[in-house]
C-alpha cells in the first residue's frame, strides 16, 4: 500500500522536534499512560516497513512526531513461493536495525515502548518463524505477526475517530475497505455497529505479481486484473448485503495519492468526498502507463507507482459495483490504530469490547441459542469476574472473553445434546467474532467447551498446547463460568445481584432480594468443584434473609 506524498515528506526526520531522555517512562502494556511519553509502531508490510513516532499524552491523545519508509521485496518473496529468501530477511534487518537508531534519537531504548507487526506477507511466509527469530536475535524487537481479526480490530480504533467526526446524517450502511499490498480489509458499519469484518487475499501487490513476465498488451493486461478483482468483489457485495445506498469510505495509500492529485486543495487529514467519474478516469490514465511515467508526470516514488493502477482500478470497480457516485477519503491507517491502541495500554476500549459482545449475540441467533438465558449468564459471569477481581488476577481482556462464552457456552445444542460442549467449542473456533483473533477464539471455546463435565486435561490438545498463563486463566474464566450456571439454574434470571465475602476458609456468594435459593445451592455445590481446585477454597450460598 502506498503512501500520499505528504506522508512521504514526512519520512524526513521533523525539524524542532525535541529529543526525549532515555529514562522517559517505559509504556505499561497492562496500562494506561500515566504521563506523557514517546512510542513508535513498525508496521511490516508487502512492500515497505514503515515506522511513525509519536507522543501520547495522558489522556489518550496522540501526536506523531515523525513517519519512515524503506521498501523491501517481502510480498514478492511470500506471495509467489511462499518463502521469505535470505537476502530480503537480511534487508529487512537492517531496515529494523536504522529505525533502531532512530529511536535511540527519540531516546526509546526500551523495546515495551515499540509495538512491531507483520501482516499478510509475513504471516503467509513457510519460514515466518526464522525471519522473526532472526529480526529479534538482531535488533532486539519482538515482531507480532497479526492475523486478519487483529488487523481489523486496529482498523476500526483508526477509522473510527473519523467517521465519529463526519457525522454522516443518514442511516446508510458505512462501508470501509482498504487495500493493502496482499490483502483488503473489509469492514461494515451501521449506526456505529460493526455488521461484518472480513479480510480478502485481495491486494495491489499480489495482483501485480499474477500479470509479472505477461507479454499482453495494456488493455490485455487490464482484462486480465479486471478478471481477478471482479472474483472477489462479487464476495465483498455478498457481505456487504446492500439493501439501500451506502456510503463507501476508501483507506489506504494509493487512494491518499489519488485524492492529494485529484483535490489540491484537501488537508489530507479530514474525512472528503471524491466524485467517483474523477476516480475512473485518472485509475484509466494511470493504467496507460508503466511505472517510470507515473514516476515522472506525478512526482511518485516507484515504490507507489508499483501498486498504484492496479489498486486504483479495484477502488473504481467497486464504487461500480455499489452504483456510487462519490466515495470518501480518510487519511487513517494501519499505524495510526496501532498508535491508539497504544494510547489505550492495550486495553480493549468500551466501543470496541460492545462491537465484539454484538457479533457473538449474532453468532448465537444463528445457532438458535436461548438468548435471555444467555444473556442472564453472562451478566452474572461480569458480576463474578468484578468481585473476586482480587482472587482470579486477570486481565480486563479476559473480562471480554468470559462474557462472550457465557453468552456461547449451549450452541452446541444446536447441533446436538450430547457433547454440546465439545460442539460449542467447535463452533467458536470456527466461526468470525469480530475483534477475536484465532487465539482469543481458542480461549473463548475453550471457556466454554469446559462449562460442563471434565476439568481441563492436559490429554485435551487445544488446551495442552497454551502457554502456562493461558492455561491457568482458561481454568480460571470456566470456574466462574461454571457459578454463574449455578447461580441461574431455574434459567429464570430471578438472580441479578450478588456479593463475594471471604469468610475464613471459604467463598461466600450473598444473594440480596431472593428469599429461597435452594435450587441454586443445589447446583452450586455440584458446579463449585473447579473453582475449589483452582483457588482452594470451597464456596457457599447465601440469602440476606440467612441467619
């Protein structure tokens, strides 16, 4: 994905900019920022590694200081035989070794205050693992190759501050793409809710590398991408659903260019629309040309001139596809989510943590789950999770994932009664949860696939395969699961409130408001067996009214 030319003028170090100390506080991951300080983000990509430095203040707000760009063969090597060759690894490392000295300026010298990510070129790479073990045996930094749920995730923290700004006055679906060297990303919006994320192996770079060594004339050579982005675009639509106008908000570098060409006088930061017989028009011009003229006549770098015809012409099918008459530009990318991620500690934040909640109800509607009971679960599972905070010492994202099984833990019943746990697990781990990576989903079914029945075993492979801290919260999150059960088994949600009291060598729930919960201790002393063998001690029921 190419950069607009002001982002390209920012790879110049900015002038004034003052250096901070190397004893500037390192970023807590688990935290917020407590004051300000300087980051950076490395975003390893088809074509280039890029790195933007910046400062986030206290409160959450971020101001980027500095921008680098180096290309690099990645994508070629990844997408046409699937190995990264030693010569491009080695570029790569001494890419990563520069930026290194660049933060040194900054006075970074931590690597926490340095988040470094891969996506489709990396991740698609037979030895994905050697060029992150050699880049960390080199440089020292920890290279996190994101999967397509982690690359939408921070999409929608970039995007998101934007589309709040344009305060579009319709009800139209929003829908945003972005085109990158080896992948599109897809994402669906309406009223601020996220209906549908998808990523497509759909990206300027690998278009470019199916027509490399082809002899066919431009308008041949046309037909011929015209062929494969038409393939995918018919599946976006299909996802898209389009029961009404949208609007279509286009990401990525190459559309910056187009738009920085096309509307001189655009900020290059605020939302803006572009009339799409402008779009087609200069996509046709630039698909007349080879790269050295597009060089030339637009002041590109070649690096933007390699993906620029082939994206600009997936933009201009798409806005055909959606009858469109105008499409709007956002200067958001990949860097700038990261950065905001940051901001957050890598919290997840409210906004994002309901989008997720939504897409697991929706998952559960598809298989005819028991809604108000789920939801009952859930919100008791929240409550545990709140109260014995002191106990369980997990991270607020495990807050998320115990809520999302709660809501899940009977799809299985769908398919089948017996087992229905095994089934849910299945199901989970194989379904889209928006935000949810593969091992976040890995984690959320196995919360739920131990709602009932046997322990977690180390002869149960997902969950022998986890790292020790994943086990323990895995086992951890089911045992309260495995309360909250407890605490509605009348599935009537007549239980709403509770209170966790450690007295001597036990738990006590305290139910308010409920006079007989003969039932539930019933249920409690049966599904309380986990949570004694994890944390050693035996838990018991109580009223108000319990003398």
């Amino acid at each position: 994905m190419a950069d607009s030319p002001t982002t390209k003028k920012q790879a110049t170090r900015k002038k004034g900019v003052k250096k901070r100390s190397a004893k500037s506080p390192a970023t807590k991951k688990s935290g917020r920022v407590r004051r300000s300080e300087v980051v950076a983000v490395i975003d390893i990509g088809a074509i280039s590694i890029r790195m933007a430095v910046a400062e986030i203040h206290a409160g959450g707000s971020v101001r980027q200081l500095d921008s680098l760009i180096q290309p690099v063969e990645l994508g070629r090597d990844s997408f046409n035989q699937r190995f990264l060759t030693r010569g491009t690894i080695e570029k790569s490392v001494e890419i990563l070794r520069r930026y290194r000295r660049t933060l040194l300026e900054y006075g970074i010298e931590s690597t926490d205050r340095v988040r470094v990510v891969a996506t489709s070129a990396v991740r698609e790479a037979s030895n994905r693992l050697a060029f992150i073990d050699r880049v960390y045996v080199a440089t020292g930094l920890d290279v996190e190759v994101m999967d397509e749920a982690e690359v939408n995730r921070i999409t929608f923290m970039g995007v998101m501050p934007h589309l709040h700004s344009a305060a579009f006055e319709d009800p139209r679906k929003i829908v945003v793409v972005e085109m990158g060297g080896g992948s599109t990303e897809l994402l669906v919006i309406r009223g601020g809710n996220v209906l549908h994320s998808e990523s497509f192996r759909l990206g300027a770079l690998r278009l470019q590398e199916t027509l490399r060594g082809s002899r066919a004339t431009a308008s041949a050579r046309r037909g011929l991408l015209e062929s494969h982005i038409k393939r995918t675009l018919m599946r976006m639509a299909d996802q898209v659903r389009v029961d009404g106008p949208i609007h279509l908000v286009a990401l990525g570098g190459d559309m910056r260019f187009a738009g920085h060409c096309l509307l001189p006088d655009w900020d290059g930061v605020s939302l803006t629309r572009l009339d799409t017989a402008d779009l087609r028009a200069f996509a046709d011009k630039v698909l007349r040309m080879d790269e050295d003229q597009i060089v030339k006549q637009y002041g590109a770098s070649f690096l933007d001139a390699q993906t620029l015809g082939p994206a600009l012409l997936t933009y201009s099918l798409l806005t055909e596809r959606f009858s469109l008459d105008e499409v709007y530009l956002c200067e958001a990318n990949l860097r700038d989510g990261l950065l905001r991620d940051m901001a957050s500690g890598g919290d997840w934040t409210s906004e994002f943590r309901d989008q997720t909640i939504r897409s697991a109800r929706a998952l559960g509607r598809r298989f005819d789950y028991d809604e108000s009971y789920a939801n009952s679960v859930a919100e008791l599972s929240r409550r545990l999770f709140t109260e014995l905070a002191d106990e369980h010492k997990l991270s607020q994202r495990f807050e998320v994932l115990l809520y999302v099984a709660s809501l899940l833990h009977e799809i299985g019943l769908f398919i089948n009664v017996q087992s229905n746990h095994k089934h849910a697990f299945y199901i989970i781990r194989n379904s889209e949860l928006f935000g949810l990576s593969k091992s976040e989903k890995n984690l959320v079914g196995l919360i739920a696939r131990y709602y009932r029945r046997a322990f977690p075993q180390p002869s149960h492979e997902v969950y022998r395969n986890l790292n020790r801290d994943d086990r323990v919260a895995v086992a951890k999150a089911a045992a309260l699961l495995r309360l909250a059960i407890a605490l509605n088994d009348t599935r009537s949600g007549r239980i709403r409130e509770i209170r966790c009291l450690r007295e001597e060598k036990r738990l006590v729930i305290v139910v308010p408001d409920v006079e007989d919960v003969s039932l539930e201790r019933l249920a409690m002393q049966k599904a309380s067996g986990l949570f004694q063998e994890i944390f050693g001690v035996p838990v018991l029921l109580r009223t108000t009214s319990t003398r």
